[in-house]
C-alpha cells in the first residue's frame, strides 16, 4: 500500500527508527501518552484538496471504522483524536512509545475524502498523479516527496 499512498511516518534502515514522511515532526512530552503530529506545509491530496490535520484525523476515523489490519489496534490504543491547522493531537489509553511505527502502517496512510471504495475508484494520495490506464491493478505514478523527488515511477 506504500506503493499508493504515502504515510505519516517511515521506516529508516540507516537510522532504525521511525522518522516523519508527510509528518514534519512527531513527539511526545509525557511519556507516550499524547502524541503530537506536526504536518509539512503544502500537503495536498492529487485531487487538490488540502492534506491537513482535519484531512488526517478524517482519514484515520475512516480507517478505523474498516476491517483493516491495524483497525483493532488503533481502536484499543488511541482515545481521541484534536486536529488543528497542521497539528495532530493524539490522546492514547496507555503509553506507547512505539506509536510513530502505527503511523508507518495502515493508520498512517492517509486517504483524502474524495477517494472512494469499490471497483472502478480512484484513490487521491498525497502528492501523486497517477494514470491506470483504465486497469485498475496496473498503473504509474508521479510524486515528489523528500524522499523521492520529481518523477518517481513506481
């Protein structure tokens, strides 16, 4: 799924620790209890819709909602969610330091609203233009991200 949306943290091998992807920080100050999530500015979903703090918490509302992977996790483990202009409060039920790798994975992946369900959609992720060519399985993207830079094929 990586390979279509992007997601608020990454792994980094040469580090090993999870670091910010579309997130330009990702902290806590008591323990693992709250987290604070703070975007880069000018996200924008391939629809041009704004990829802020309320695009984000509308995103993981949606997810959680689903049987995803993670879905009954995130559900156990996050209490509430405040967003703000580009900042994601997150309160959880009990510390978890491992939180930034949650937002690496399904949680993390952040859909815009417009990206729909079922045969035929077309997902709007962040940053990318993307052709399917009119075969849903078989398509190509463009993104710059920090990572990747203009032009990326995938």
């Amino acid at each position: 799924m990586l390979n279509i949306y992007d997601s608020l943290t990454r792994y980094d091998v040469a580090t090993a620790t999870f670091v910010p992807q579309l997130a330009e920080s990702v902290e806590t100050a008591d323990g693992g209890t709250t987290w604070v999530v703070e975007l880069r500015e000018g996200l924008s979903f391939s629809d041009g819709s704004p990829l802020d703090a309320a695009a984000v918490k509308r995103s993981q509302e949606r997810y959680v909602a689903t049987p995803g992977p993670e879905a009954g996790l995130w559900a156990a483990n996050v209490e509430g969610i405040a967003a703000a202009g580009a900042t994601v409060t997150y309160t959880l039920r009990q510390p978890w330091m491992s939180f930034p790798s949650a937002l690496s994975t399904g949680p993390g992946m952040i859909v815009a609203d417009s990206s729909g369900s079922g045969r035929g959609s077309s997902p709007s992720v962040p940053g990318r233009s993307c052709s399917t060519a009119g075969r849903p399985r078989r398509s190509w993207c463009s993104r710059r991200t920090p990572t990747t830079g203009p032009g990326h094929r995938h």
